[in-house]
C-alpha cells in the first residue's frame, strides 16, 4: 500500500513539526482533518523518484536474466561484462535523473519564494486600509472588527494587501480601542490566509523541507549498500 507524505504543522507523537514524514491513508486523514499536517504535493519532483524506481526494476529483471542466461554458462568474463554494462547504464541514467531532480526542486523552491512577495497594495488597498483607520478614529473599534472580519470574506486582495501592509498601526488602534488581542489576532490569520501570504510561506518551507530530507533515488542508493554488504563478505 503507497503511503501518503506529509509535512507536520504541529508534532505527532514523535514525528516533530516543520518536517515530512510517510503515513497511511487512514492515519494521514485525521492528520490532515485536525489540521495538524499538509499533503506534499509535488507531481513534477515526484515523477523523477518514479522513473528511478522504473529504471531499478529494468536493470533488477535484465540483470535475472543475464544470470540465468544459458548462453554464458561457458563464457562466464562475457556474463559478467555484459552485467557490468548493464550497471553502467543504470548508474548513467539515474544520475541524468538526480540531476535533473535537483535542477527543478531548485527552481521550484526559488519560484515559490518569489510568489511570497508578489502580494503588493495599490491605491484601491492604501484606500481600504485608510478607510478602516478612520472608522477606528471615531472610536467604535469593536464594531469596526466585527464588520471588519465580515468584510474580509468578500475585499479584493488588494485591499486585504492594503491592510496588511498597515496592520501594526491598525491593530493597535483596535487594542486602544478595546477590541481584545485574541480578536485582533484571529483577523489578523483570517488575512493572511485569504491572501495567500501563508499559504506561499508554507510552499516554501515544505520545498526546503524536501531540499533537507528527501532522495528520489533511495531505493538506487539501498540497492547500493546491499551489493556492498555482499561484495564485503565474498
């Protein structure tokens, strides 16, 4: 059964935030519905670790049958360089891949730390932003986060840009105005998230956390390790 790959938003056990680990489907379920994980969702990088694995079971059936082949049975140097060629293709054609794997997670991780700064106010968000200032001056500053929460669900991203870009000033002036600081916060996450500031920042930490962790060519490198460990006791 393929497990699914999640990265941690809250520790599990001893699984500890910020990284990604493999679950099943079921455990990855309530997982994801508590909200403490995200899936890892990468086809592109994926499909790199896919061709290796389909690279290792051509070389694995090839090599069988090399072994078992009768026509070297008298000829053995011959079976062996013809297993060595074989080796050799599959140590060539895995590094193009790692290569190739390691060219675009490079560019997919600096891709998605430029989209966490494409998120600019213009005039239509400074307006917005000043408009929710002035209100907070007349002194209403409950109302005005009441309304405010109400009107982030339907405010372009600009205005929710604009008022991000000021939310130091405006969320003092909702304290000073006697809106509790839990309040303030729970607008504040409202705007991070439907703007996709958050959602940017977390593409960019489960990129790196594939940078740190992951091995599209783990089953190539255990395949290694195995015919060392052979070879040792020969």
């Amino acid at each position: 059964m393929e497990k699914q790959q999640l990265y941690l938003l809250s520790a599990d056990g001893g699984n500890a935030a910020g990284n990604i680990y493999e679950y099943s489907d079921q455990d990855a379920k309530i997982l994801l519905e508590k909200g403490k994980a995200v899936k890892v969702d990468y086809p592109k990088l994926k499909s790199y670790e896919t061709e290796i694995n389909s690279l290792m079971k051509r070389y694995k059936e090839q090599r069988d049958a090399l072994k078992e082949n009768p026509r070297y049975a008298d000829n053995d140097a011959e079976r062996q360089y013809q297993l060595q060629e074989l080796r050799r293709k599959l140590d060539e054609d895995v590094a193009t891949q790692r290569d190739d794997y390691a060219v675009e997670l490079e560019a997919t991780y600096r891709e998605a730390a430029a989209k966490a700064f494409q998120f600019r106010p213009d005039e239509e968000g400074v307006k917005f932003a000043d408009a929710v200032s002035l209100q907070l001056d007349l002194g209403i500053g409950q109302d005005v986060a009441d309304m405010l929460k109400v009107a982030i669900a339907s405010a372009s991203d600009a205005e929710k840009v604009g008022l991000l870009t000021q939310w130091s000033k405006l969320s003092q002036k909702l304290e000073e105005n006697g809106v509790n600081r839990w309040a303030v916060q729970d607008i504040e996450a409202d705007l991070k998230k439907s703007t996709g500031l958050e959602a940017a920042a977390l593409q960019f930490k489960i990129l790196g956390a594939i940078k740190d962790s992951q091995n599209p060519a783990t089953a190539y490198t255990n395949m290694l390790a195995v015919e060392k460990a052979r070879e040792a006791v020969k």
